[in-house]
C-alpha cells in the first residue's frame, strides 16, 4: 500500500502550530496542492514525501527507521540548503523531485534527482485577479529580501497568510518574487522584476498548472521504473 507523508502528518502539524515565523513558507502550500492536485494524477506504487520532516524540529533519532521510507518520490523544497536532506542517505530507491535544475545536482549522492518545473494551482490562484491600482512590491518572505536593495516606491508584502497575501500582490502592476510566488504574480497578470542573484532571469518562472506538472512527473517516473 502506498503511503504519504505530507502537511498532515501529527509532526508538521505540531511545528506548525507552535512557530511564528515560516509558517506560511511555501512548501506547506506546495504540499498541499500536491496532495491535492499531483498525487491522485499519478500512476505509481511509489510512496510519497512531500514536505521534509526533520526541518519541523524531530530529532534524527526519531526519524523512520532505515528502510521504512525506501521506493519513494521526496519532494525537494530547499534549494539553498539541501544539507537539510541527509537524513535521506537511510533510505534506498528515492526519486528526489527538484523544482529548480541546479539543486538536482545539489542531492544527486540521496538518490535519482529529477527536474519537475514547480507548478501551482492556476484555477485557484486566478480568482484573485483584481484591478491594478499599485506600482511596484517585494512579495516573499522577509529574509529573502536580506541584503538588498529596492527601488525607494517598493512596498513590501511579506509573512502573510497566502490568500490575503495573493489578494493584495494582484493589485500591483510590478512584482519582485522567485519561485511558486513569481509564477503566482504572472498569473495574475503582474509584471516580474529579478531581485535574488541566483535567479537573475524571469523567464524561468513560467506559468504551469499541477495538473500539467503530474503529467510531465508520470513521463519521467515511467522512463525510470517503466509503465
């Protein structure tokens, strides 16, 4: 039977219920739509990780037991850190998903890494649509934006609960963001600016629904395990 470890599990919940601070970072909300919208559009007797437990506070010793999680997809959420994931050297066959090309060399020694273009809900995010009455916004996370410079008229939309934050980042015309928030902002029609030096190409965030991400993830689970 196959099983998933997601935003649900007893653990996340508890960290997430006790910090302050990250608890709207985006891999909760990518977790969510990948249970939601990847997961029952896939064929596979894999296991599924979507979030990276031992970032809740668990310690090491209370990690699954070598061999529990073997034969799973883990979805990698940290590109500027993926020494987070070593726990993962205990388990055999994993199929590590990254959303950005450069991290899959980052985790290559953990298993077979895999590039899936992130992806959101394009359907949800699109009922946020509204007039443009604003300029220009940072719209992230707060230490995201550390050690840089902004345009003096730059407002800053950071740390909110995602539905307010995607009601208020529709407003403006130009938006400063990186991953699953900069694809968020072209779907709702703003502009992106490049800010973080490791993405100093826009392109690169490209509109793409999960349910369109599931198909190109079915393709690539069957060039390695096979229909």
């Amino acid at each position: 039977m196959t099983m998933i470890i997601d935003h649900t599990h007893p653990e996340y919940v508890r960290w997430k219920n006790m910090v302050t601070v990250g608890r709207q970072n985006g891999a909760y909300h990518y977790s969510r739509e990948i249970v939601r919208n990847i997961i029952p559009n896939v064929e596979t007797d894999r296991n599924w990780m979507t979030i990276n437990l031992p970032e809740t506070g668990i310690r090491y010793l209370d990690v699954p037991k070598p061999g529990t999680w073997n034969h799973t997809i883990v979805f990698i959420h940290n590109n500027l850190h993926p020494d987070h994931y070593l726990w993962l050297k205990r388990f055999e066959d994993l199929i590590l998903v990254c959303g950005i090309p450069e991290t899959c060399e980052k985790v290559a020694h953990l298993g077979t890494p895999i590039y899936l273009p992130l992806s959101v809900d394009v359907a949800e995010v699109e009922q946020y649509k509204r007039e443009k009455t604003e300029d220009v916004a940072f719209v992230g996370r707060k230490p995201k934006r550390k050690g840089i410079t902004f345009p003096e008229n730059t407002d800053f939309i950071e740390n909110l609960p995602r539905k307010k934050l995607l009601h208020k980042m529709a407003k403006y015309r130009y938006v400063f963001a990186v991953g699953r928030t900069a694809i968020e902002a072209r779907v709702l029609d703003c502009n992106l600016l490049a800010y973080d030096p490791r993405f100093p190409d826009v392109d690169r965030w490209q509109i793409l629904d999960n349910k369109d991400a599931a198909k190109i993830l079915q393709e690539k689970l069957w060039e390695i395990d096979g229909r």
